[in-house]
C-alpha cells in the first residue's frame, strides 16, 4: 500500500512541529521524528537531506509500492546528502554528492530560506530526468539553494530506477492487491508527494500550494503525476522541462508504454535468464546482479501501463480531460535532436532526407517538406536536426501543453534557445562539443542558478543574466502560477488569440513572439501512425 498521508491537522497540532522552522532554526520536528540541519555558508539557507519519506524497499519490501517511513527516536542528523537509487553509469552528465548508488535510496532534500517570515511558502517538489534508469536528487545542478534565496521551498526525491523502480512479473501483479505491478518509481514519486503535503508545514512550508517539476524523465513524471488518479491531487501547479507522455503518431523513435502483460511476460524471461524461477528467487538476487544483467542489452525496463498508477494511456487521460486542471509552465530547447544528427554515420542529403519523407509520410511528402524544407544539403541537415528534436521531444511537449490549455487552466510555454558554455577542445564522440547548440538538459543550470557547480566552463555574464531571470520566472510561477513578475519581460499565455505567444529564452533578448513552429506540429499530429506503432500512445524519454 502507499504511505498513508498524517492529516495536516494532526501535524499543525503536534508539540513543536512547525516552531522550530518558522523561527529560522535548525530543528523541525516531522511525523517520524525530530530532524537537525543545516545552514548555507551566508547563513541565508537552510538544508535537510536524507529525510526517508517511506522504507527502505530491501528484501520482501523490493519491488512494493514504498510503504510508511521508521520512526526514530532522538535526533536525527539531516546534514549529508543520502544515498541515490542504484544505477549504471549511463550518461556523462550526472554527478552525485552523496554516498554510493544503494537500494536504501528513498529519501529527500529540503532548501527553506532563513528568513522565511510569516506567510506559508510555496514548495517546489523536483523530480530528476535521466530516462528512468540514471538520476539523483544530489545532483550539483539540482541545488536548491539559490531558488530558496528566493523565496521559494525546494524539495528534490529520488525515485527508484531501471529494473528496481519498474521490473513487472505476474506473482507481483497478484500480491499487489491492485492487479498491477511495475511502474515502483511512480509510485516513489506519490509517496514522496504525500510526504511533502504531510509535513511541509513544519519547514514553513504550504501544503496547498505546492509544484511539482522536472526535467526530461522528470518532466514526464510530471505529465503522467498529473493523469494519475494516485497523485493528481497533490499539487497544485506544475513545470515541465522537455519531454510529456505524448508521441508523434509517425514516429519510430519513441519507445512505448508497454501494456502490464507484455511487462509481465518481460520479466518473467528476464528472471528465467537468471535462473531465478519464483519472486521469493528474484527477492533473493543480489542488487549488483540484477543491475548487471539489466544492463545488457533488450534487458531494460521502464514505465508501463500497469493499470493503477496508469489506469489508461496518458493521451485518453486528456483527451477526457481528466487530468489536473493545474496551471502549467513547460516548453524545451531549440537544438534537442541535433546531436543524433551529429553523430550519425549518414548525414543527411536533399535526396536523402526527401526519399526518408516519402517513406515516412507518403503522400503527405510534399506537405512534410514545405515545414521541414531540404532544397540544398544544409537545408536538409537542418531540417533533420529539427525533426529529430520534435521526435525526441518538441512534439511531445509541445502536445501536452496544447491539451492542458484546452481545459481553460493557465499555459505558459518557452523556447530555450541559449547554448550552454563548453570546455574548449571537448569533444563528444567526432563532434565538438560546442558545436552542439542549445541541448537537452541545457537548461537546467540556468533555471536553478547553478552554473557555478561546472565552474571550469567560460561562462559569460549574459549566462548569469539569463540564469537569474529564468529562476526569477520559474520562481514567481510557483509562488503564483504565473511567472510575470517585476523587471521580468512579459510571458504571456498561451492563448489561440495572440497567434499562441512562446517565451523565447536567450542570452541576447528574452521576448515573447506567435509561435513560428506551431504548424509543424499540427502536421506531425494529424499524421497516421506506422503499423508498428499503432498501439502507442505516450512514450518514455
């Protein structure tokens, strides 16, 4: 069963809960126990980590839906980052200050400003990206401590991952008591949530105005945490930061949601492979082992439609307009595709990329190229470039904000279009780094203001400018659900009046103009889907 939320009332009304941290100190008491802190070098922060928001899911417990967290007595130190999810080493990019990967992982972090006065705060609740197999809440980039500064709460959770967080087996789906299994770092996700509402309001913190946020696995999260009749509930705005439950209908990029029976059947030849012919076998299987196998190619695992955190695909979700009616802030980066361009062995060429166009689209070809047009070779590489990126992630994105702006809730959309600072001389496989324009996960620096965790990177005071403002943005939005704030330029709504006005985000000129490439993705919507893909509906990242 999942974490069973303390009213709020039992908690405002526990002896010395909400004291402590509404005075600026380093105690808070929570529903588990009596927590001791941190404070930032200028005194102006203060920080909690490895709070355990539910049991550590070891033994009988891995693979179940994390249940109530231990109590302990006396104080517990919440001064050093908790251990992250076991995971590979996956992606150049992610860095832990924490102890080594473990399957004791279900902790958090909290950021509170000193100061906080006597208004309830809004929360930030950050769900890492990462695809599912490869994050923590440690990360230096996700820092929180310069959003905190700004009047905000940030809390980060880990979530579990790959075939920790999202394994699915038949005898799992039975002793689950909601005919489900899988989809484990979901429900991580829930209990984290829960736990926030529950006790957010010892740090000074509002248990009714809280957002949710993430980037790329993250920003997923986000658009399935908002379908989900588990947690859609518990928050009240949301950030999305390149990627949603939404795939081009045409494309074969994506991978799917894996309907709970092709899961099951997944994991049962995975257990088979080793050797392990019961779940009590499998319980038994050192972690290391399980990871290492799961790592070999075909062997991944990864969200599916299990039928209880997902008891549908998140399209009909809204498509029913079902999900939260919450406002949204989301968009993604102008160079997400480019580097599969980069890296491919085949560039494109005029006739390359037209012979591809006829295949894909057929006799819509024609229509295809006057979005994506290929006259000469650079025009073709360019227009690879972008449909690799609205393949990967511009489509997705951009559907889940044109459906959550139908049911009438605020939209704010952006375009990041800053190219992040690189070593000179980096080179990712044959390509310079540099050359690799505004990329995925570009963004994240700029947005909590940590472009000093990579302080060897030439960073330029137009960076520092734009990162103040975008946190200034992304901070206003989760105070208020509108990111307009004073010496802000103004970020108008989404709206089909305006000619649907984007927020351009660059370090030369942040404005907001009718959005030039909306036409693109009406195409790429109305598009039948490939006979392979006939039966998707929301891919993973």
């Amino acid at each position: 069963m999942l974490i069973v939320p303390v009213t709020l009332f039992a908690l405002l009304t526990t002896p010395d809960l909400a004291s402590t941290a509404l005075a600026g100190g380093t105690q808070v008491r929570v529903s588990e126990g009596l927590l001791e802190g941190t404070r930032s070098t200028d005194g102006t922060v203060r920080m909690f980590k490895d709070i355990p928001f539910a049991l550590p899911p070891l033994a009988g417990l891995r693979w179940s839906a994390p249940q109530p967290p231990p109590r302990w007595n006396g104080i517990r130190q919440a001064d050093k980052f908790g251990a992250p999810c076991l995971q590979t080493n996956v992606f150049g990019d992610i860095y832990f200050r924490d102890a080594q990967p473990s399957e004791d992982c279900l902790n958090l972090d909290i950021w509170i400003p000193a100061k906080p006065g006597s208004k309830k705060l809004a929360v930030l609740v950050w769900f890492y990206g990462g695809g599912f197999v490869a994050g923590s809440a440690s990360e230096p980039r996700y820092d929180g401590e310069n959003l905190a500064r700004k009047g905000i709460i940030v809390v980060n959770a880990n979530y579990r991952l790959g075939v920790f967080g999202f394994f699915s087996h038949p005898e799992l789906t039975k002793e689950s008591g909601h005919n489900a299994s899988g989809n484990y770092g979901f429900l991580d996700q829930v209990g984290a949530l829960t736990w926030v509402v529950s006790n957010i309001a010892a740090f000074g913190g509002d248990p009714h105005n809280i957002t949710i946020a993430g980037e790329s696995a993250g920003s997923f999260s986000v658009s399935a945490l908002m379908a989900s009749p588990l947690s859609r509930d518990l928050f009240q705005k949301a950030i999305g930061e390149s990627g949603a439950f939404f795939s081009s209908p045409s494309s074969a990029r994506t991978l799917p949601l894996t309907p709970l029976a092709e899961a099951e059947k997944h994991g049962v030849r995975f257990a088979e492979l080793l050797g392990a012919h019961s779940l009590a076998e499998m319980r038994a299987k050192p972690a290391d082992e399980l990871l290492a196998a799961a790592a070999k190619p075909g062997q991944g695992f990864g969200p599916n439609l299990d039928g209880y955190f997902l008891p549908s695909d998140v399209l009909t979700v809204y498509e029913r307009a079902a999900q939260s009616h919450v406002p949204l802030l989301a968009g993604w980066n102008a160079d997400e595709g480019k580097m599969m361009v980069l890296l491919s062995s085949q560039k494109p060429t005029t006739k390359r990329f037209t012979d591809q166009a006829q295949r894909r689209f057929g006799d819509h070809a024609a229509e295809f190229l006057k979005l994506y047009p290929a006259a000469t070779d650079q025009e073709a590489i360019t227009s690879a470039e972008a449909l690799a990126g609205d393949d990967f992630i511009g489509f997705s994105t951009w559907k889940w904000l044109d459906m959550q702006r139908r049911t009438g809730a605020p939209v704010y959309q952006y375009h990041f279009e800053a190219v992040p600072a690189t070593k000179p001389g980096t080179m990712v496989g044959p390509v310079p780094a540099s050359e690799i324009g505004s990329r995925h996960a570009g963004e994240i620096e700029y947005v909590f203001e940590t472009l000093n965790s990579k302080p060897d990177l030439p960073w330029k005071v137009e960076d520092f400018r734009l990162s103040d403002m975008m946190s200034s943005y992304w901070v206003h939005f989760v105070k208020t659900g509108n990111p307009n704030g004073k010496g802000l330029p103004e970020w108008p709504k989404l709206d089909s009046l305006d000619g649907y006005q984007i927020m351009h985000l660059n370090e030369e000129r942040i404005h907001a103009d009718a959005d030039a490439m909306r036409a693109r993705y009406e195409f790429l919507d109305t598009q039948p889907p490939k006979p392979a893909d006939s039966a998707r509906k929301g891919s993973a990242p």
